[in-house]
C-alpha cells in the first residue's frame, strides 16, 4: 500500500474510532433507549463531521501545498529557469516526483550547459584553422606553391578533424541509446590501430564486448592520439580483463601530470597548461569518456607504477564470450 492511501487510510479509520467511541459514551450515558440512542445518533454526526475534517485538514493541506511547490518548480523550468528545484519532502509518491523532476531538471541543465560550452569554445576554435587558411590565400603570391599548398591541406585536415569531433559529441550527447549493438573484439581491435603508428606495443588477452565497433575503434585511436601527442614514446597498449570487465591501458613514458590537472583531463575543449603542444581542439579525451560512457564503462587518468602515464578505460565484457 502506498504512503498516500495509507494516511488516508488511518484518517478515516481514525474518524470512524472517534465516532464508535462518542456512540458509545452516548448510550451509557442515556442508559441504552431506542428514542435517544437515535437522538445520541443524529447529534453525534455534526460532531464526527468536525473530527474528521480537523484530522483530514492537515495531511492534505500539507499534500497539497507540495504539489503547489512542485508545480511552481515545473512553471519555473518551463519558462526557462534551469535551476529550478523542489524541496524533497517527506517519503511518499510526492516525495519520488520531486526526487525524478529535480534528476531531469538536472539533467536538462547539464546537457544545455554542455551544449552552450560545446558551441562557445568551437566557434573560438573554428576562426584559428580558417584565420591561417585566409592568410595563407593572401600570401599565396608571395610563397613557393608547394609550401602553401603543404599548409593549406593540413589547416584543412585539422578543420575537418574538429568539425568531425563536434559533431560526433554532439550526436553522443543526443541519442541515449546505442546505435549498434554487435560483439566487438578488443585485442583485435587495439592491433589494427596500433599498426598506424610507430614505437607503439600491444599485448592482452582476447576480450570481447558488446557495442559499437566505429565507436570503440574511435575511442582507442584518440588514447593513442593522445599519447603520440602529449607523452612520449615507446607507448604500449594493454588489454585485460577482471570480474568479467574489461580494461583498456595506454601506457606512454611522458612527463606525469600533476594531480591538480589530471582531474579535468576529459573535459571537453580542456587542454594542459603544462604542454607546449597546443595542437588539437581538446576534444579527443572528452569523446573518449562520453563513448566509454555509451557502453556503460568509465575513463579515467592514473600515474603508471614505474613511469609515464596511464589513460584507462573499462568496459563490461560480452555474457557470451
């Protein structure tokens, strides 16, 4: 039963108790006659009338004086106040409302916040590819062909590469639900993005998950990235499985990150300050930990035992491998 109709519950039988014991005070009292045992009767009615709504009042004034506060919150949210929360009163039906409207209220206010960041940080990081891209255009009289034509491709190749990563973050932070579901072969998987590089080592255990390979392949070639980039080499990848979950280590020799900035390594746009690679939007560690998130793992940084640095995710192995 729940909490509601039990209150309500206990009122009326309260109510009723008050009325059984009033009767029966009245018949003692006129010895048990028929003719004012119905006049006892009649006058006690007025007289339940008022206990019952004495005792009623309260509880439902209280109901609905939450409600009222939970529909001020939802007129507050709508009208575009998205730090509008309720109250989380007592441990009933109402109470479970405010809790699920103040996790999608939240929610809501987090996406939109992530989105209003996501476009403010891309249209700052959009103008340096196309400012150079202008210049080179203006100087292309006054530079030798191929050179020019050597740093319009990558200005190009770098535009096209952030605007491919907006928009997969975008699309992640869209659609809740996976697009594929298929059996994914992580050793596999991490052998073939190692072939690109160089000074690059893989070793595990086969383990397969469930998921979306392109994701997955997305998520391995940004670790990777990011060691190639910002640590340094030889960097080995390590594949591994415990309790029936998977983890992914990229393992690279580079300075360790001090723990004060280590924190927001996933952080969209988030680039270190103590690098003097500045290349690269920031995005590639964010869309590791949203795609790890996607297939219900986690991301995360820890200092390697010996030296250098470990990226780590892990994911939730296949029931049928």
């Amino acid at each position: 039963m729940s909490r509601l109709y039990l209150r309500f519950y206990l009122t009326v039988l309260a109510s009723l108790l008050a009325f059984a014991l009033i009767l029966l005070v009245l018949w003692h009292l006129d010895g048990g006659g028929p003719v004012s045992h119905r006049v006892s009767t009649l006058m006690a009615l007025p007289l339940v009338a008022v206990i019952v709504s004495i005792t009623a009042y309260p509880i439902t004034r209280r109901l609905t004086r939450r409600l009222e506060r939970l529909q001020s919150a939802v007129e507050l949210l709508g009208a575009g106040n998205l730090a509008s929360r309720v109250t989380v009163e007592g441990n009933d039906e109402v109470a479970r409302l405010a809790i699920s409207f103040n996790r999608a209220a939240g929610r809501i206010e987090e996406l939109i916040g992530a989105h209003k960041t996501l476009l403010a940080n891309a249209s700052h990081e959009l103008r340096t590819p196309l400012t150079r891209i202008r210049l080179s255009v203006d100087l292309i009289a006054n530079v030798a062909e191929q050179e020019c034509k050597r740093g319009l491709e990558q200005d190009i190749a770098e535009l096209d590469h952030l605007i491919d990563e907006i928009l997969l973050a975008s699309r992640l932070d869209a659609i809740v639900e996976a697009d594929i579901d298929e059996e994914v072969d992580l050793l596999g998987l991490a052998a073939e993005e190692c072939a690109r590089y160089d000074d690059v080592q893989v070793e595990g255990v086969p383990i397969v998950v469930r998921g979306d390979a392109r994701l997955l392949r997305r998520l391995l070639r940004n670790l990777l990235d990011n060691a190639m980039r910002y640590g340094a080499p030889p960097v080995a990848v390590n594949i591994s499985e415990n309790d029936a979950v998977a983890e992914i280590v990229v393992h690279d020799h580079g300075r360790i990150i001090p723990p004060h900035l280590s924190g927001r390594l996933f952080e969209p746009f988030y680039r270190r300050p103590d690098t003097v690679h500045h290349s690269g939007a920031g995005l590639g560690l964010a869309l590791v930990s949203q795609i790890a998130k996607r297939h219900r793992g986690t991301a995360h940084y820890r200092e390697a035992p010996d030296s250098g640095n470990c990226f780590c995710v892990t994911l939730p192995t296949s029931p049928h491998q």
